[in-house]
C-alpha cells in the first residue's frame, strides 16, 4: 500500500468520522461553530489570543404582544374573490392590499443577544491549532499552544443545565479575561448585561460565572427574558438567571460535562450512518466541502445528515421556541426575512427530518407554537374570513402573528396553518402514540380543518371546491385555488378523516370532511406535460423559479405516487425536469427529496452534489455550504441542511404511502397501499453503507445494511402490533408484528 494512503487511512481512524474540524480561527460568523440546546444558541470562533463567543436566547425579538388581524378584513372578501373571477388580478391585489392586510404590515425580528468574549494577553502566534465540533458529545473545542503554554476550551450548550458553558485550561498557571459584550443599545457590558430590545417589551439578562479551580477555569452563561408566552412578557429575566444559576451551584465541570453529553447523546446516537469512507475524510472540513466536486466523499455526506440531527437537537428542544429560519443562532439584529417563520416552505422544511432521523421529541416546540397560532389564527379568521377554526398565513413570528403580512400578492396565501397542522398527523404516524393524538394533535388538526369547511368556495367555472383568494408560493400573483393549497387542504381533510376514525369521534364533520374532499378540485395535466401549478393551464416552461409548491402532493405529501397515480407522477417529475437542478439552498433541498421520491437515487445525489459546494467563493456568497456546513440560501437559512438531511433518509428509507388499515384511506383511492420502501433511491456513489435506527410511519424503527448496491439485510422494530409491508426492488412481503417484535429480512425479504 503506498504510505501517504496508508497515512491518511490512519489518520481518519484516528478522526471520529462524526467530527467537523480546522486548522485556522473562524474570520467570520459562518465559519464559527454551533453549538445550542434549544433555548440558547452559540457560535464558537475559537479565537487565540481573542475568542468571541456569540450568543442567543430566543424569546430576544423587537415587538410586543400584539393583535395583527385587521378588524373588520372579511367584508372585503367577497369583492377580492369577485375580481379574481373577472381576471382582474391586479385590482384584487391592490383591494387586498388596502383592506386585508395584517395590521401592521410587517412581522417583527429575532436579535442577536451578545458575545463571550476571552482574552489572553499576549497569546499570538500559536502553533498546533486546531478547532473542532464533535457531533457525538456536542461538544466544541479550541486548542493550540501560544507562548509555551497550551490552552483547551471546551464549549457545550447544556440542555438540562441551561446554559452555555465554557471550560478552559492551560497547561501552566495563566491570565485571560473574559467579559460580555451586549448586542443592544443602553446595557453595559461586563460580566453581567441587562437591557431591553429597542422598540420592544422584551427585557433580557445574561451572566456569567468564573469559577476557578487549579489552571481551569469553567465560565458559566446564562441568560433569559421577560417573555413568559405571546401574550404575557411578565417574567422576571433577572430572577430566572439567578434560579438557574443557584441551581447549578456546587457542580463540578465534570458533572455539568457529563450530564450534557448523556443528554445529548440519548438523542443523537439513535441513528447511526455510514456510507463508505475516502482520503478526503481526514481533511478539514472547509478543505472536503472544497474538494466535495472533485472525488467521491461519501463521508461528508453522512456527516452533513448527522449534522442536520445534531443542529435539530441544538434549536428545537420541549420548552424553547420552534427553529426558526437560522436556528435559533443569528448574529444580526436585521436578520434576513427576519429570521422568523416563513411557512410557505421553511419552517416545515426544518421539521422533516424529525420522523426519519428519529427525533420526534424535537417537534414538540412547533406543536406549543401551534397551539398559540390556534389562537391567534381564529381571530384571523375570524376577522378576515368570518369563518371559523384558525389560520396562519405565510409566516409567523414569536406573537403569533397569523395575518398575510408584507405584500397581497405572496402573502395572501391560506394554507400555512394547514401545511403546519399535516405535521401533528406525521407526528402520530411515526410514533403511533394515540394520547399524542387524542390530547394534542386532534383538536389543532380539527380546527385547521374547520376554516376551510368554512372558506372553501366553488369554482363558477368547473363546480369544483378550492381556497382563495391565494397565491402559489410567491410566484403568480394572487389567484383562486392554486395546486399546492387544494393538495394541502385534500391531505388535512384527509389526516383529519382517518384520526376522527381512529379516536372515535366527530362523525358528522368526518362524513362533511369526506364529501367536501372530493370535491375539491383535482390535481390536472397541462400542454406541456406538466402537473399544472394553477387552475389554468398557464406554466411557463422556461421557468426555473426556486419554489416548486405544487409539487407537494408529490413531497411532503403523498397523494401522487407511481403506484396510485401513475400519470400525475409522470407530469409531477416532468414539472421538476422544467424547474432544473440549480437552486437556492432550500429549494435543492427540497429537490432532493423530490428525486428522492420519484426513486431516482442519482438525480437526488446529483442534486446533493450541487449542494455540497462552498457558498463563499469569496463575495456574495451563493448557495452552497459555508465553512461551518451551514446551508447557505444564501445567506445561511436553515432549512437546507435540515432538507437535504431529511433527502438523505428519502434515499435508504420511505413509508410515505398511506400506511396499514387505520390509514388506509388514500389520498386518491386507487389500490394504494403503504409499505416501507428499502433503498428506493440509492445513489450508485453510495454501493456500501448501513443505516441504523431510522423510524418509519407505522412507529418502525429501521437498520439497513447494503452491498454492491443491493440490500443485504433489513430489520424492522415494531413499536406497537401492526400488519408490516415490505418493498425493495420491486418485490413486496407482508408480515403481521407484534408489540416490540424485531425482524431480520435479506434481500429476498424472507425472514432471517
Ligand atoms: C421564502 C422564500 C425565500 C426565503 C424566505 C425566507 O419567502 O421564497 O427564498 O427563503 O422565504
């Protein structure tokens, strides 16, 4: 073997392959490192002589409780819809945008909080840096020698500390600072900040407590607000910093340490993956994304899958806010699109993977954000539809707001409640956990579903049901019944048809449910062979726009398949063929998915490639992956690295299909039947790999190991009894499982 391969393969057993690492301090913010336990975010520069730690909390946002409904909007719907059928389309956008619009215009912001930054006089020049973020304990950490001494920093956001905390050490007895710096106005730095957002209700806190002992020193940040929910800012953020503190006291680093990383590491390591490993692997990171184009790195692949998980366990955890379009880490106080929640397309994209990458508990933020969007989306619709249930339009912020904001055009679209409220039904299927459905998602899910027994409105043209006035996710204009609503609305009225059977309940709305649901107007066929994205047949071939709404009934939802519906899938793939391969980092992460579920393994890898490319080439940034791995849209939205994590599990593992008897109501009724698929979609770049751990619909829990490209062995946990249907290169297998039964199948998919 020729030495520099023998090396490198040494060298990348040495490197934990769940690792990102490098040789140089970050310049700048997108190639610090994340670290986060769904409350408070940071990102670590690893500085040598100065370190900046930034931070944030994220109930740190401008506004103040606030009602956003236009009172008195829904007299105007009539006339708005009217236009529309005239084909008066810019009336109506200029109607609505004079009398339907969220009061005021705009959503607020989420705001960066402050820095940690760490001084150690007369440290430069260090030799034997290296900085690097370990996936597995979540855990970052800088070291390097500077002036004969070697200094470690460790930095971990505990979850069940709640805190960041910062561990440094130095090989010798040595001096450093180390001091907040508040990202606001009017509040002094020092090793405490308080103050109040500008133009906000918000009032925050963060302190830091040094405790040394021998040459280690463990610096404690906390941090918190006044924010108690969307509706009462009340809380005491100095109060709460000083609970958590008090309740931290006497414990050691290596207490604190330890407890993070069993925290952490219940959830991370659920899934493990492995698709093949090369020399690339034992480069720095920023050096593998560079070279990703080059050589086949498979590798990196598996690590920006894991990294989705790791960053999902970092931003959404029980008691905090949902993700929001960066996280919950943002450096700016003019954050691009806000940093809210954008839920056209972003704020569900990051929730995709908590099903296969066996997360599920990570969800349960959106569903508290639900639940206030509940609320102060029936007033919405209310107000602006005079109908009942509730609705949220296309974005939301941390007060809920649920009317369309920004512009009538884009942000006059209905179904952003409905798309969220799909995912309480998702949560369900992977976890089969009825009380989850009984106590939490059924009464949202109901809700949802009653605005649009009430806003639904006959085509005069075709007889058929659909929204409006609406849009196709901001492209198009405003319009009546785009593709994307009326596939959103059929799979809610759907969800909310199969948990009403399932619990018993709500007969008369499930018999209103199912006869309005076959009666919303279909998915169609266009001239160009093209799934159609409006009533009218009038897409443009030529465009090439980031957003593919009426794809949805292909992914996220599953009403078009190759087995139901043969020739809408044939159209839906033909759309996506129109659309292209380039995209801003979002939209390929979508398309990954899609290619993933029209089984084409290597156009989904092909779109992967194009993702796994750097974002700054030096300036603007363009879409890509920065230093960091985070996904840039550019800038650094979230959502990509959440999607093409999700499109990575669509490639080994699917069971979208509406799944066993509960379920078996489908979407299109034509002799559909749920399975778990096995490797539907694998790239020919991945012939070996095993995937442990990826939970299915139906509550199974999935390990897969391949070969040459073929499977070589599945197995299959059952959560709760279940019927279970198997597919895997055209074959299928039925087997009837019982609570906690595992079964090993091969490729034949006969039982081991
Ligand atoms: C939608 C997208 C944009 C961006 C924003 C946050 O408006 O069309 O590309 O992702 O959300």
């Amino acid at each position: 073997m020729p030495k520099i391969l023998l090396a490198t393969i040494l060298l990348a057993g040495v490197l934990p392959a769940q690792q990102l690492w490098y040789n140089k301090p970050a310049q700048i913010w997108t190639d610090a490192l994340p670290v986060g336990n769904g409350r408070m975010g940071a990102m670590v520069f690893g500085g040598v002589a100065h370190e900046r730690i930034q931070f944030n909390e994220d109930t740190v946002w401008t506004g103040e409780p606030h009602d956003y409904a236009h009172k008195g909007a829904a007299k105007y719907l009539p006339q708005i819809r009217e236009l529309l059928w005239e084909g008066k389309q810019k009336e109506a956008e200029d109607l609505a945008m004079k009398e339907f619009m969220s009061e005021p215009l705009h959503q607020k912001a989420y705001q960066a909080l402050g820095d940690l930054l760490i001084d150690i006089p007369g440290a430069e020049n260090a030799t034997n840096y290296k900085r690097w973020l370990d996936l597995d304990t979540g855990i970052a950490t800088t070291e390097f020698t500077a002036n004969g001494i070697t200094w470690r920093r460790e930095v971990l956001a505990s979850y069940p500390a709640n805190a960041v905390i910062v561990h440094v050490t130095s090989s010798k007895p040595a001096e450093f600072t180390a001091t907040l710096k508040c990202a606001h106005a009017n509040c002094k730095d020092g090793a405490s900040m308080s103050g109040q957002v500008e133009d906000s209700a918000i009032r925050f806190d963060a302190r830091l407590e040094r405790r040394k002992q021998g040459n280690s020193t463990t610096l404690i940040l906390v941090a918190a607000t006044n924010f108690k929910n969307y509706r009462d800012v009340s809380a005491d953020p100095e109060q709460r910093n000083a609970a958590t503190l008090a309740a931290l006291k006497g414990k050691s680093y290596q207490t604190l340490r330890a407890a993070h990383v069993r925290d952490h590491e219940a959830l991370f390591r659920r899934v493990t993956i492995d698709l093949g490993t090369s020399p690339a692997a034992a480069l720095p990171t920023d050096e593998r994304i560079a070279a990703f184009a080059k050589g086949n790195d498979p590798a990196l692949v598996a690590l920006l899958f894991q990294y989705g998980r790791y960053l999902m366990i970092g931003s959404s955890r029980p008691g905090g806010q949902p993700a929001n379009l960066q996280g919950l880490w943002n450096e700016s106080n003019k954050p691009a699109w806000d940093s809210k929640y954008t839920i056209n397309i972003n704020t569900e994209m990051n929730y995709w993977m908590v099903g296969p990458g066996n997360l599920l508990e990570c969800q349960l933020p959106l569903f508290e954000a639900l639940k206030d969007l509940s609320q102060s989306g029936a007033v919405v619709a209310k107000e602006h539809y005079n109908a009942r249930g509730w609705v949220v339009h296309h974005n939301f912020d941390l007060w809920r707001g649920a009317a369309p904001i920004n512009a009538s055009n884009h942000g006059i679209w209905e179904t952003g409640g409905a798309w969220l409220s799909t995912h309480l039904w998702e949560q369900y299927l992977f976890s089969m956990d009825k009380q989850f459905l009984r106590d939490t998602a059924y009464p949202l899910m109901k809700g949802a579903a009653t605005f649009f027994v009430d806003a639904l409105v006959k085509d005069p043209k075709t007889g058929y049901l659909y929204t409006g006035p609406s849009n196709s996710p901001e492209q198009g204009g405003l319009v009546m019944g785009p593709t994307m609503d009326r596939e959103i609305v059929r799979a809610l009225f759907g969800d909310v048809i199969m948990a009403s059977k399932i619990l018993d309940v709500d007969k008369e709305l499930r018999a209103q449910l199912t006869d309005m649901r076959a009666r919303i107007a279909p998915d169609q066929i266009g001239r160009y062979g093209q799934l159609q994205e409006w009533m009218e047949d009038k897409d443009d071939p030529k465009n090439q726009h980031r957003h593919v709404s009426h794809l949805w009934g292909v992914f996220p939802g599953s009403e078009i398949t190759p087995y139901g519906t043969p020739k809408l899938w044939a159209a839906a793939r033909q759309s996506l063929i129109y659309r292209g391969d380039a995209a801003t980092g979002w939209s390929m992460g979508w398309k990954i998915n899609l290619w993933a579920r029209f089984l084409d393994g290597d156009h989904a890898y092909r779109i992967l490639q194009n993702l796994i490319t750097p974002a700054h080439d030096g300036r603007p940034s363009r879409a890509g992956l920065f230093v960091n791995m985070f996904d840039a849209h550019p800038p650094f939205q979230i959502d990509g690295n959440f999607g093409a994590a999700n499109g990575i599990a669509e490639m080994l593992l699917q069971s979208q299909d509406p799944y066993g008897t509960e379920t078996s109501l489908s979407p299109v009724e034509s002799g559909e039947q749920g399975f778990l698929h096995l490797l539907p979609a694998l790239p020919s770049d991945f012939p070996n790999g095993k995937v442990t751990g990826l939970l299915a619909r139906g509550g199974f829990e999935v390990s897969l190991a391949w070969q040459n490209g073929k499977l070589a062995k599945a197995t299959i946990h059952a959560k709760v009894a279940r019927p279970l249907k198997v597919r895997y290169a055209g074959n299928e297998a039925s087997f009837q499982m019982k609570a906690g039964q595992t079964l090993d199948i091969g490729p034949d998919l006969k039982s081991l």
